[in-house]
C-alpha cells in the first residue's frame, strides 16, 4: 500500500475501475494523493503488478463484510 510498493512499475486501474494502463509508481501514488485516494496493489504475481487507487479503509471493511458472510453461510450448512 502506497510507499511501501517497491516495484518499478505497476498497471494502474483507476477509482471507476477504467484502467489507466503502465505508469511509474511514483506517478501512480502522486495521482492516489491528488485523488485522495490509497494506491493498493491488488494483483502482485502479474507482469507488471496491478495495483488500485482505491480508499483502503472501505476496502478492509468491504472484505471483512465478505468474511463474515461466507461464515454465516457455511455455518448454516452445517445444520
């Protein structure tokens, strides 16, 4: 997330989802900046990594949402 991306490179995707296409990652994070936004990298093991100007805390509470319903569904299997 943000500085502590090491690579050269990465394959921007914007707010809206548009992809932006292969930026420097120091334009990336100056636009994430301007954006108010976070640069999050979302797929590390492609050429180059994909990353997402997206705002991480939404993020975490997005997946979390997810967790815990995947939970309550297998639970209710089990019965």
């Amino acid at each position: 997330m943000n500085e502590q991306i090491r690579v050269r490179q990465v394959r921007l995707i914007g707010a809206d989802g548009e992809q932006v296409g292969i930026v420097d990652t120091r334009d990336a994070l100056k636009r994430a900046r301007e954006e108010d936004l976070d640069l999050v990298l979302v797929g590390e093991a492609a050429q180059p990594p994909v990353a997402k100007l997206l705002d991480y805390g939404r993020y975490r509470f997005e997946q979390q949402q997810q967790v815990k319903e995947a939970r309550k569904r297998s639970r209710q299997q089990e019965m």
